[in-house]
C-alpha cells in the first residue's frame, strides 16, 4: 500500500467502513509511516471532538492520542476475530 491510498482509507477507518483485508493493510502502514499516521491522528481527533460536542460532555478531558491508540488495538482484535472466524468456517467447510 503507499500513502495516496492510506490517506484515501482514513476517513472509512474512522466511519469503521474498511473491510477487514484493507483495515489490516491499513494499520500494517500507519505503524510503518508516520505521516499517514499523523494525517489518521489529525482526522481522528477532529473526529472524536465533533462527537464530544454533540454528547455535551463539556467538563471530559480526554487524551486524543490514547484513545486512537486504543481505537487500533481495538481494530487489530477485530482483525484477529475476524480472520479466526473465517478459518474455522473453512476448516468446517472440509467434508
Ligand atoms: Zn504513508
């Protein structure tokens, strides 16, 4: 994957939009390019102040960074659920 892609990814990873083969090549190139990561980060915390403000929470004082780093494991358990489920569906799928 190179950045012009990641940086058209950035937007659906925030909407939890990519599919799980994209999600992985995703985040396998933010952790290995720091100005895709940047350009997530930036997107991200943009994304999370626009939720603070319709939730009203005016007195919660949350690390941006902490949470999209808890945003990505997240998404790498997700990753991992999802890529087990599929082969246990195919190791059923062997008669
Ligand atoms: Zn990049």
């Amino acid at each position: 994957m190179n950045c012009r892609i990641a940086e058209g990814m950035v937007n659906k990873y925030i909407n939890h939009t990519l599919s799980v083969n994209d999600l992985e090549e995703f985040l396998e190139h933010i952790e290995n390019c720091s100005s895709c990561y940047d350009e997530l980060a930036t997107y991200f915390i943009v994304h999370k102040a626009m939720e603070q403000l319709d939730e009203k929470q005016e007195d919660s004082v949350l690390d941006f960074r902490e949470l999209l780093e808890e945003d990505i494991r997240k998404s790498r358990r997700y990753i991992r659920k999802k890529k087990f489920t599929g082969q246990s569906q195919q190791l059923r799928s062997v008669p």
